[in-house]
C-alpha cells in the first residue's frame, strides 16, 4: 500500500431516499468494495423497514459494517463510532479491499473525515433526564441560553432545537467540568478520500420520499414498530425517535390515524432533509455533487473505480 501512497476512501453521502444504497452496491461490487455505513438509525437490532437498511440480499451481496450493533434500547456514541468507522477501513484496506464510507449522518461523516477528537464522557442518565424535563417545561431556547452562558462557541455550533445534543454538551461539561468546545479539536485522518454527494431538484426528491414511505408502510412498518414495543422498547428511546417510528407508535397508541401518521412521516422527512443539506451543503467544495436525474451512472461508477484502483506516479 506504500507504493500507492496513501489508503483511499469513497464517501457517498446525500439525503435520504436519494439512491446512496444503490450507487455504493454497484461502485463496492465492481471495486471488491466493503460499505461501512454512517447512519445513526441503522445501527439498531429489529429496525430495518423504517430505517431503509439495507435488506439481507443486498448484505449478501457486498459486506457491510456498523449495521445491527446495539440494541434499541442501547447507544453508540460519536466516539466510539469513529474508533468502530476508523478500525473498520483498516480491517478492510488489510485484506485488499476498498471501504465505501456510506450514510447520511452528517455528524458522523464529518467527524470521520475531519478528524474530530470526540470527548469521552459516559452518560449521565438523571442529569440527562433533568435537562429533557427542563426542555419540556421551559421549552428548547432555555436550554441553549444555559450552554451560549457557558460555551458559546460550542451554542455557535448547535442548533437550539437539536437538544439531544444541547443536552449532551450540557452534559460533558457536568462531567467533565470543561465546555465541550475545549475538549473538541480535530486531527484529519491519514487517508486520501473522494466525496460523492447525490442530490436531485427538491420537488422530485420530495416525491421520492413520499413514495418511499408509502412503501415501507406496504412492507409493514407498523408491525416492526408494533414488534418493538411488545419487546419492551419504550417508545421515548432515541432509537423510536427517529423517522416513522415516532409517527407509528402515536398511532399504534391511538393518538392519530394511520393516514395521519404517514402525513407526519412525509412532513418530518422533508424537515429532516433540510437538516442534511445543512450538513452537507451544494457550495461545500469537498463535495462533488451529481444530479442522480441527469447523471450516468456508469461513467461516475468507473471514475469512482478508478480513483481506487489508478496508481500513482
């Protein structure tokens, strides 16, 4: 590997919905390629429906990593998935082959790529559940004003309505006794990567996603949801927070009908996706963007192959 100079990665990255799974198959399979997946939802046992995971046939097909690792009611932190992502590559570049990084967790993504120094502070589970009780009773901004009093570079960087991780910033800091910002510094890491960002006009996403929720509530989202919480789950885990199974277990509890709980999971998805192009913007010029409507698969496949592959002088 020496001779080639650095290890090499492919990251493709974009919304949800917009075709990651497809393209990083295709580009793995004509590479002899491992995906090592950066979603923060896909990396529970039992969820497969609503967190589009990829299916059993698929996983035969190409080896995958960071899927079903912790239970539902389990977590995995930003650091421990950089040192599972980073001894994952490693693995993968041993035995001869090419990792894809894959997802749309922008967090993870970027911490990966730029090297961020994660601080390794445990849970703290009354702290936490004091700070949600806060939340709910003073509302989101009151919890921001209390991190911009004590780190306002690290409130600079959280948006007031993300509180999942105002609160861990909170919470490293009640620790730690240091602001999270003090603790976090980035060290790039020592490979050379190519970023393939997937996108397409909003409206025709938009109707893509809708018709990708039509069809997992087809392929039984409700009963995977239904599953879960007779396993015990409760439905206030982070994991049941996430896209269709907080819409489903409202209704499953009588809250809404099942039209409007689809209604819900196309309005919040479209939310969501604004999120992601937060994370991963059109003007970033890391990112090499192709509109999936007008591109040639074909032609991005064999660049991709050869970035991979080509030797250098």
């Amino acid at each position: 590997m020496s001779d080639l100079g650095p290890p090499r990665l492919v990251v493709i990255v974009g919304p949800t919905a917009i075709g990651k799974t497809a393209l990083s198959l295709q580009v793995a399979q004509r590479v002899g390629g491992e995906i090592v997946s950066a979603d923060s939802r896909q990396i529970y046992t039992g969820m497969e429906i609503g967190t589009a995971k990829a299916t059993p046939c698929e996983q035969a097909l190409v080896a995958h990593h960071l899927l079903d690792i912790v239970p539902p009611d389990g977590e995995l932190t930003l650091a421990h998935f950089r040192l599972l992502a980073d001894q994952a590559f490693r693995d993968i570049w041993a035995r001869g082959h090419a990792p894809l990084l894959v997802g749309g967790t922008g967090q993870w993504v970027w911490a990966l790529l730029e090297g961020w120094t994660v601080p390794e502070a445990p849970p703290d589970w009354d702290f936490r559940r004091e700070m949600e009780a806060r939340a709910q009773a003073l509302g989101h901004l009151a919890l921001h004003n209390e991190l911009a009093a004590s780190d306002p570079e690290a409130a600079a960087r959280i948006d007031a309505r993300n509180v999942r991780r105002v609160i861990r910033a909170l919470e490293v800091q009640h620790v730690t006794g240091q602001p999270i910002s003090s603790l976090q510094r980035k060290d790039p890491p020592d490979y050379d990567t190519l970023i393939i960002g997937l996108t397409m006009p909003r409206e025709a996403l938009y109707e893509r996603i809708d018709a990708r929720i039509d069809g997992m509530v087809a392929a039984g989202l409700a009963e995977e949801v239904r599953a879960l919480l007779a396993h015990g789950y409760d439905a206030a885990l982070p994991s049941m927070s996430g896209l269709g199974y907080r819409q489903m277990a409202q209704h499953l509890r009588g809250d809404v009908t099942l039209d409007e709980a689809v209604i819900l999971i196309k309005r919040d998805t479209r939310r969501f996706v604004r999120q992601q192009y937060n994370w991963f913007r059109l003007s970033d010029p890391r990112i090499r963007w192709c509109d999936v409507t007008t591109w040639d698969p074909h032609v991005l496949i064999e660049w991709l192959a050869s970035f991979v592959t080509q030797e250098r002088p």
